[in-house]
C-alpha cells in the first residue's frame, strides 16, 4: 500500500511541474475562442457589398492580433515546461516566428498585396504550430499518459493544408475556414488544459485517501 501510495505521490508532483503551462494554455485556448467568434459576424460582412472590402481587412487584423498575443503566450509556456521534456527551443521558435507573421499579417492590411500572400503566411503559422505542438506532446502525452496531447497539432496540421489550397475561395468561405480553425482549435486547447488542471487536482487527493 505504501508502495502505491508513493507512486500516486509521485505521479502527483510530476502533473503539478506542467500546472503553470497548462494554466497558460487554457489562456491560449480562451483567447483563439474569442477570435474564433468574428465567424458569427465577418462572413455575412462579407456578403454585403458595401462591406465587402473591409472584411477581409477586418480578418486579416483579427487573425494578426491573435497571433502576435498568442505567439507571446506560447514563447513564455517554453519557460515552464520541465527542462528535461522536449519541447522548449521549439516554443520559443514559435513564439518568435508567430510574432513576426503576425506583424507581417498587419502590414497585408495596409498594402494592398494579393490574397495569396495572405494564405500563405496563414499557412505558415499554422505549419509552425503543428509541429512545436507535436513535439511538445511527445513529453506531454508520455508525463501524463494521454494522447489526447496530440490532437491540437493534427487540428493545426488540417487547417495549413486546407489554407494552402485555399486560394480559390471567396473572402466569406476563408473567413469561415480561418476562424472555424481557431475555435476548434482554441476548444481543444480549452479542454485539454482543463482536463490536464483537473486530473493534477485530484491525484494528491487521492494519494491521502488511500493513507
């Protein structure tokens, strides 16, 4: 029994080195929900002619917005993952290049340049996030035996392959394919984190039941 006590302690105190990250990313799930919410109200700016041109300035803003605060979010989760855990230099990447997309994405609005380059750098930033979310899954879903740690780099791998092969669509189809993705996403990250918060919380509970 003490055995098994010990090994529900230590289970205790390796969820709780992830509890700021998870916190973190419960902050990035809640913020690409807010952002995913301009789908209720861009595209049918979009279907008005009047509106027309200034909706997909409006998306382009939103989606750099969220970036840029995301891109912050993420660089300072690489500071509170275990150093020993993959996955560090890769967030940091992220929340480099996430920012300077970002700020590329706010340049777009004021250029005028064509909707290709507005896909692509879409694209990029979504390639960028499937993979720091793959690998830092590899320590995630392995610390916390859930693979449920992988399916925000596969939400984020679907929506840069749909983005690249997005340049036949309508500024109100891309804005659903573009917020759609953040509030899958931003939903998956949500529960993840709240799931990961909960399980630490009632683990140590646990532990001094069996005692």
């Amino acid at each position: 029994m003490m055995l098994n006590v010990g090994k529900e302690d230590e289970r205790g105190a390796r969820m709780r080195a992830y509890s700021e990250y998870w916190a973190t990313t419960m902050m990035r799930g809640l913020l690409a929900i807010v952002a995913g919410t301009g789908v209720l109200f861009i595209p049918e700016m979009a279907s008005t002619i009047l509106l027309l041109p200034f909706a997909f300035g409006i998306s382009i803003l939103c989606l750099a917005a969220y970036g840029v605060i995301d891109s912050a979010l993420v660089f300072t989760t690489s500071f509170m993952i275990p150093g020993e855990q993959p996955g560090r230099f890769a967030l940091r990447m992220q929340g480099i290049c996430g920012a300077l997309i970002g700020v590329l994405l706010f340049a777009l609005v004021y250029d005028h340049v064509r909707l290709h380059w507005f896909l692509y750098f879409a694209a990029a930033q979504a390639i960028g996030v499937a993979i720091t979310e793959f690998i830092v899954a590899r320590g995630t879903s392995e610390h916390h035996g859930a693979r449920w740690c992988y399916v925000s780099a596969g939400i984020a791998a679907v929506c840069a392959i749909a983005l690249l092969f997005g340049r036949n669509l309508s500024p109100r189809e891309l804005a659903w394919l573009t917020y759609g993705y953040l509030g899958i996403f931003g939903f998956n990250l949500f529960g993840l984190s709240a799931r990961m918060l909960f399980a630490e919380r009632n683990v140590p509970h646990v532990a001094h039941a069996r005692l």
